[in-house]
C-alpha cells in the first residue's frame, strides 16, 4: 500500500482527475496519464457494443492522439484489486518500462504503485 499523502502534488492530481472521471460518467473505471509535458489525459471505460476499452488504455489513446510522445505516471481508479497486463503494456508502449501506475481505489485512496515493466 502506498500512503497517498506521500504522493506528489501532480501524482495527487492524476489520481483525483481519475476518480472524477469514473464518478461523473458513472464508469467502472477512471483513468488519468501525465505525458512528458506535463499535460493530462482523463478517460473513463468505454464499453461500446462495437468497441471495448479500460479506462487506461482509453487514456493512452488520448494521449497518443494528441501528439504525446512519452508518459510520466499514469493512474487508474477502479474496484479492482490489479492493473490488467494489457493495461500495463499500453503504458509501456508509450512511456517505456519503469513508468509508475498508481492504484486507487473508488475513495481515492491509492492501494498501490506498480511499474509498467
């Protein structure tokens, strides 16, 4: 477990952008990533008859879609006990292997960090 208030002010942030995310459009899952600029990219799980996608992986496609090159950290607001491997590869493949995932639980309480490799 990783004790939130030992976060960063922009760690902090991408967690609360996350669970805003997920409570405002009523989602299993919010997600926030900070790019290399410092911009954020939120998202919620979208859960499309023709399309499915975590919150996270939604996350990183924004990101990419608007020109990012890298991530910082990334954060995931979810019930879940874990972040999907799949999950973890998107932010790889973006912000390479020792990018920090926050977890968080729907509180906001941040249960974990693993890396993305």
């Amino acid at each position: 477990m990783t004790d939130s208030s030992a976060l960063g002010p922009e760690d902090r942030k991408i967690v609360t952008l996350a669970r805003s995310a997920r409570a405002r459009n009523g989602v299993p899952e919010g997600a926030a990533v900070r790019d290399e600029t410092g911009r954020t990219y939120v998202a919620g799980t979208v859960a499309l008859a023709s399309l499915e996608l975590s919150a996270l992986r939604t996350a990183v496609a924004m990101a990419v879609a608007s020109g990012a090159k890298s991530l910082e950290a990334a954060a995931v607001v979810t019930e879940a006990g874990s972040v999907p491997e799949q999950d973890l590869a998107a932010v790889r493949d973006l912000g390479g292997e020792g990018t920090p995932v926050l977890l968080a639980g729907p509180d906001g309480t941040v249960r974990g960090t693993v890396t993305a490799g």
